[in-house]
C-alpha cells in the first residue's frame, strides 16, 4: 500500500491527558460510537487510531488514510514528549503574544523543556476536505482554549 494521509504536527506544553479526553468527546459529537484502538501508551505518549465503525475499521488494510465514499476516513491522534526541544525555525505569523504578532518573518532558536508533539494523521488535506477540516479544528480548538 502506498503512503497515505495528511500529518498536521504541533508541539505544546499541554498535558496530553486532557487533551486526549476532550478529543475524544468531540470526535464522539459527529462519530457517536467509534473504533477506537490505542497502539501504544505510556509517561511519554500516546497513539489512537480512530474510524467510524467496524467496516471502516477493515477497509483501512486496503484503504489506509483515504476517504471514502461518505468523504470520511480513518485517523490517527498521537503525541509523544521532548524533555528537550531546541530547532531552529522561520517564525511567519505569530499570532501571540501581540508583542511580536505585526513583525517581519525572522529567523530564531527555539529552546524548549518538557514539550509535546502531537500529530494528526488525516485522511487528506483540510483545505479539500469538510470532514479532514472539521476534524483538524475540533483537535485546534483545544489547544486554543487549554
């Protein structure tokens, strides 16, 4: 099967227990009873495969990350911890603290401690998607709000 799904990643000092309990409440606002399987949980992380139900749930051995008929599709939540993080980025459209939020793009080191990466695997692109998108804003709208 050929490499499938859209990985949208963002790092956050939001304790992935909450995060993960309040996605799961969304999910279950549009997918009442999903399959959900947990691969993999520990101090460090966590990963969930959502789909619908359990037809979904079998297709996604010839399907994987792809949308079907319904334009709907398997995804996976996952998160893991840094103790560590130091990269160098290009920051374009900060949008706070409103300080930095109307300067040029520039070049700086981040330097940051006990941080999580979490990432979603989606089915396609939100900017094609109803259903990529409205997942992708479920999971934005926790971090905005935490």
């Amino acid at each position: 099967m050929d490499v499938t799904g859209a990985d949208y990643t963002y790092f956050a000092n939001i304790d992935p227990v909450e995060i993960e309990l309040a996605f799961v409440k969304k999910i279950k606002e549009f997918w009442p009873r999903p399959v959900m399987e947990v691969f993999e949980r520990d101090e460090d992380g966590v990963e969930i495969f959502f789909a619908k139900d359990a037809e979904m749930d079998f297709g996604f051995a010839t399907s994987g990350y792809s949308l079907n008929e319904d334009g709907e599709g398997c995804f996976m939540f996952y998160c893991r911890k840094f103790s560590l993080l130091q990269c160098e980025a290009l920051l374009k459209n900060v949008t706070a603290p409103d300080e930095i939020k109307d300067i040029d793009d520039y070049s700086s080191t981040l330097v940051l401690n006990n941080i999580w990466e979490y990432t979603l695997v989606l089915p396609g692109l939100k900017e094609e998607s109803d259903f990529v998108l409205r997942v992708h804003q479920s999971f934005m709208d926790l971090l905005a709000v935490s």
